[in-house]
C-alpha cells in the first residue's frame, strides 16, 4: 500500500530525543511553508560540495513538526550554516525571538537556546534572519542542547543507514489490516515501532481508518541499514488483467461548463435532479467519486484538460487577454489525430477557442459562442444546438474511427428554467424576477468577473436551486440523447464516453454565486465517469483524481504511448483497484498564489492569508480551521503538497506517482 523507502522525501528523521532537518535534500521542501507567499528557500543546491538550501528571502521560514515529548524536552536550536562573511543571525520560534547570534565567515555549528514553553506539539514556525544575503544551511536540529547535536543519518541514497537512537517518522493514512513489514541489516539491529494518533491509538489495528504518526527507531547498534520498511494489508496486490480488451473506435469527450459533483446522483445519492442517462451508464461504467478540476474556473481547467499539465506549468489562466497553449508540448487534439480519429470539436465555452489551442489536430472545430450563436461572453447556448452541430459533422463518418469534444454550457450562467424539471423542483407559485431563468443581471454580477454577490431571499435561492437543477437534467437528457444517436449508428459498443465537467460553482454557500475566485469542493469537485465496459470494469473508485488525467487515460485505452511530457497519469489502472486503498491527493490551483489538496476527509488551502484544514467530514462548510489541533493531520496533507508545489514543474505522475505514495524513481530523480 505505502512503501516507506520509496515514501523517504517524506520521512521526518529522528535524531535522540529531537527532530533532524537535512536541509539539502530533496525533502526539505516539506518544511518550508509550501513556500508561500512566495520563497523564502532555494532547495537542493551546493556549497563548498555540500548540499544545502540557501535562504532566498528574509526572514526565511520553515515549520518543524515536534511531538508533544519533543516539545517539551527541545531547549536548543542548533544549524550548521555557511556564510562568505561575519553574519548575524535573528531567530524566532513561534511566539519567542531568540537571541541574536554573531558568527564569523565560513562555515560553523551555532547554537540558541529555546525559552521554556516556546515550543508545542504539531508545527512549530521558526524564522531566520540573516544579516548577509545567500545564507547556506546543510542541517538543522530541534532538540535537548548539545554541544555536538547527533548526526542520525550515515547514508540516504541508494539506501538508508540509520546511526544509533535515529529514525524515520512518517505521517500516514492507516488502512483497515494494515501491518508494517520491515527489515534492518546490522549486527544487532533491531526496529522499534510507535504509532500515534489524534485519539490515542498507539497501534496499527486501533489506527485504521485514521491518519497516524508512526516512528522507526533504530535500537541495539550503532549503525543499520533499513532494507525493508512497508505498510501492507493482506491478499494479493490488484493487477491489470493479462489480456487486454479491444481499444475503442470512437471517444466522447463531454465538459459540462460550472457541474457540481453534488448535484449529479451517482456522486451523491441525494441530489435532486434526475440524470437517468448518468445513473445509466454509471451501473457498468467507472465512477471517480473524488475528481478535482486543477482549475476553478474555464480558462485553466480546459488547458490543464488538454495538455495534461498543472496551471502552473501550462500558464493559461483567467486574464483580460487569452492566453494560447503551448504547440511545443502534447496536445489532446493532435494525439487523437496522430491516433487516427477523425476529430471533431463542438462547444459553447466562450474560453475554449480555437485560436488558444482546444482545435488543435480537429478536422472540424465550432464554438457556438463565438461563432454568432451566443453573446461574446456567457450567452444562451443550449444543449440541443451543440448536439445538432455535432451529430451534422459525424452522421456521414459515423462508423469511422473519430473523436469528439462536446462543450455544454447549460449549467453555467445564464440558468434557464425548464420543462419538466422546473415544475417537479419547484411546484409552489413563484412571482419573483427568476421565473423563467436567472440571467447576469438579475443575480448582480460583477463585471467581467464570474461571480454575483447579491444574495437572493430564501424563495428566490430556492428557485435558483430548482433552475440549476433543471439544467442539470436538461444536460443529461442529451447525454441520453446521443446514446441513442450511438444505438442508431449501431457503434455504441465501440464508443468510449468519458462526462466531467471543466468546475464547479458556488451557490451562495459563501454568500456569492459563481467560479474562479475560491478553492472550496463546490468549486473544485466534478463529476467523472468513464464507460468502455472492454477495458474500464463498472465500479466506483474512492482515490482521488484529476481532470488533467483524462488525456494520458484516452492514450492508454487506445493503447498508445503516453508522452513523457504529460504530467497526469491514466486512470486505466485505477479502474482495476491498482492503487487503490491508499489516499491520493485531488489538487488544484487558482493562479494568483492559492492551492488546494484534499488527501481522504482532509483538504488544505493555502493562500497568501495562511493556511486552512478542514475535515470534509464533519464540516463541509470549510469553515473551522484544524490545523492546530489535528497537527497529524495537518503535516499528513502538508509533506505532500509542499513537494508537489516545490516540484510541480518537473511532476510526472507516470513516472513518479502521487505525492502522497511516490514511486522509487522519485528519490532517485529528485535527490
């Protein structure tokens, strides 16, 4: 389930009674702050052959994660650092400024002493300032004073040797059965094991279902090697079948504009709408419960779409100027060409331009937006139009491999009220302005933002409700509508659907209306189905995902080769419960300094206000902060998105896996 060796970036070492940070390592990155607001670190560099990080702002800052024991016993901080003249050092933890150190040019071991009651269980914010610019540290420590802090680690790559009284923490998700398999060489050697919780637990069986700090301790020598050290449950691993079945002929791509995941059934059982044709093909298809746009809004969230690239690395965002995809990296059109799918692209997302990419390799590319059937921004383009469109250009190739990317907008602004749903949501009379829809200027929109502030009273939210819902049905009652298409050209059976949407909305939850300014799951959690009963077995799937894995998925079931470039992964595994059991992150992003990950029941944001957890459990609102007092939890999300934010650029899940359960090439390619 989760190999600690390969997991080692985010290990904490453990040196006596304190914490040890290896400041040149990769996994440093875990400690500073997801490095927002902006850096304050320049990681994996080299001083004098050394491996260090070097401050790249002042102050720099880092978050040490102590136990409640390690809070109380620490009275030093001590680091070895290097500077090219005398320095002056000012440090802070938490609430406690410490005294000021002088120290001569080169490198040298300093010590502080901590002031009693300074430190507490979870993360501890220390903050370093340097009188002289491009301080280098290779360690530091958070400990009892000592006058020679312990070096814990004799080696890290290829393999790790621990040095007496060291180990490895790791903050980590506790399936059900679970067991620990280790294995230390050295005369003598043995591994202690320690398991904590937020409620007590201090072993595996009572910590399942939990999030748990568990510790390897090295005991009985001076030095050993961890050979094996894995999380496990029992019964054989899931494997993809050994013969695979046939690759589709045709593939749908459907992004319905602003379609909350809440409000389509088969991703919650009590959504009102009716969607017969979603709840159909959900019976033998696959359901990603937890898919996240990496996008809350269209610009970023098509893009990441379509070039399996994080917004930070495909830069395409909402601005006042569009802002092209790069023709130098991948693209879903182009490899559905070079595929040998006649392409065909039909939507209604004023973003999704041709000129910005989105028609790239298509043989027919329509946007009805910006082709007069709809005003410039956020007109009335209704399913049936783009359903016309579409079924036009292929009636005449239909049995002929294609592709086609279907862009509906119903459940975006404009809402438009309609029959039968809107009678069946909403039976009781209604006399207010959103009888028949629910237009920019009746929700009092922002200008040239997509959202509206103007919170309606109780009977008009309520109608609201009933006419986003209505939209919700009238959409899939075109899903339903192109099955049939599927049935009457006879390809059905060869035709790959995949329904998602490109975000979500708030509806007034947070006294707004609308998309692109906020990182909460009615934003960010879409739907995602996926039906080719040949290679996608029915069944619902738990871990989470991202829309930006849809294209390497596409490539995998056609049974081509998927780009290195791409930095999703397919899901085509996933299906078959590869991977499966162990949380995986749902991330995104909102260009501007904000991020998002939902590990489990537990979701981050971090923006430049600070950072908020939340247990989707019990608070969907996102409205009570955490972070404090579920600090396991905390460090749990924290250690892997700050190494997929100080690594993003360079992340390939195919290659490297999930940033909360890597692949060994992760530690060989990043340290």
């Amino acid at each position: 389930m989760f190999d600690l060796l390969d997991n080692r970036l985010l290990a904490h070492v453990q040196a006596g009674d304190g914490l040890y940070v290896p400041a040149g390592g990769a996994g440093f990155a875990k400690y500073t702050h997801v490095q927002m607001p902006k850096p304050t670190w320049k990681l994996r560099q080299t001083r004098d052959g050394t491996r260090v990080a070097i401050t790249a702002a002042s102050p720099a800052k880092l978050d040490l994660p102590l136990t409640a024991a390690q809070a109380e016993t620490a009275t030093s901080l001590s680091l070895r650092a290097n500077a090219d003249k005398a320095t002056r050092l000012t440090l802070r933890i938490n609430d406690a400024r410490l005294p000021a150190i002088d120290t001569a040019a080169g490198w040298q071991v300093v010590s502080v002493a901590i002031p009693e009651g300074a430190l507490r269980a979870g993360d501890n914010r220390v903050e370093i300032r340097a009188s002289r610019k491009n301080l280098a540290v290779e360690w530091l420590y958070v400990g009892p004073a000592s006058d020679a802090p312990p070096a814990p680690l004799a080696s890290w790559t290829p393999s790790v040797t621990l040095a007496k009284h060291a180990g490895l923490a790791y903050y980590i998700y506790v399936p059900k059965g679970a067991a620990l398999d280790t294995a230390v060489a050295g005369e003598g050697c043995t591994l202690e094991t320690s398991v904590s919780t937020h409620d007590g637990a201090t072993d595996l069986a009572a910590a399942a279902g939990q999030v748990a700090r568990v510790e390897l301790a090295l005991r009985g020598c001076a030095s050993g090697e961890l050979t094996a050290a894995a999380l496990t449950v029992p019964g054989a691993a899931p494997a993809l079948p050994a013969e695979r079945g046939a690759p589709p002929k045709h593939v749908v791509l459907w992004i319905m504009d602003a379609l909350r995941a809440d409000k389509v059934r088969p991703f919650n059982p009590d959504a009102r709408a009716e969607v017969p044709a979603f709840e159909g093909l959900a019976t033998t298809g696959v359901v990603f419960q937890r898919a996240y746009s990496q996008g809350n809004e269209s610009q970023a969230s098509h893009a990441s779409i379509w070039s399996s690239l994080y917004p930070a690395v495909h830069k395409v965002a909402r601005t006042s100027k569009f802002v092209q995809l790069s023709r130098k990296k991948p693209l879903l059109g182009v490899a559905m060409k070079d595929a040998g799918l006649y392409g065909v692209g039909v939507t209604a997302n004023g973003f999704a331009t041709e000129w910005v990419g989105y028609g790239e390799g298509l043989s027919k590319y329509h946007n009805l937006m910006r082709d007069g059937h709809g005003e410039r921004y956020n007109g009335r383009v209704p399913s049936d139009k783009l359903f016309e469109k579409a079924v036009g250009i292929l009636d005449g190739v239909a049995t002929d491999p294609w592709f086609l990317f279907l862009g509906t907008i119903d459940t975006h602004k404009p809402w438009i009220a309609y029959e039968p749903w809107i009678s069946r949501y909403d039976p009781e009379p209604y006399k207010g302005k959103f009888k028949d829809q629910a237009s920019g200027g009746l929700l009092g929109m922002i200008p040239k933002v997509q959202g509206c502030v103007e919170v309606p009273n109780d009977r008009d939210l309520a109608r609201l409700l009933a006419i986003y819902d209505s939209d919700v049905s009238y959409q899939d009652d075109h899903v339903g509508k192109l099955l049939a298409q599927l049935d009457e050209w006879g390809i059905r059976d060869d035709t790959m659907i995949i329904l998602t949407a490109d975000h979500g909305e708030e509806l007034f939850e947070w006294g707004r209306c609308g998309h692109g300014y906020s990182l909460r799951e009615p934003m960010l959690h879409v739907p995602l189905l996926i039906h080719y009963p040949p290679l996608f077995p029915a069944g619902v799937v738990a871990e989470g995902v991202g829309t930006m894995d849809i294209f390497p998925t596409v490539l995998d079931a056609l049974g081509r080769e998927i780009p290195e470039e791409l930095q999703g992964q397919s899901l085509l595994p996933l299906a078959h419960g590869v991977g499966a059991g162990y949380p995986r992150p749902q991330f995104a992003s909102m260009m501007g300094g904000s991020v998002a990950m939902r590990l489990d029941r537990w979701k981050l944001r971090v923006s430049r206000r600070g950072a908020v957890l939340n247990d989707m459990a019990t608070d969907s609102d996102e409205s009570t902060d955490l972070g404090e007092d579920r600090w396991r939890e905390n460090r749990f999300v924290t250690d892997a998105l700050s190494l997929l934010i100080a690594y993003q650029d360079d992340w390939r899940m195919q290659r490297w896996g999930v940033a909360s359960n890597m692949t060994a090439r992760a530690v060989t390619d990043l340290e």
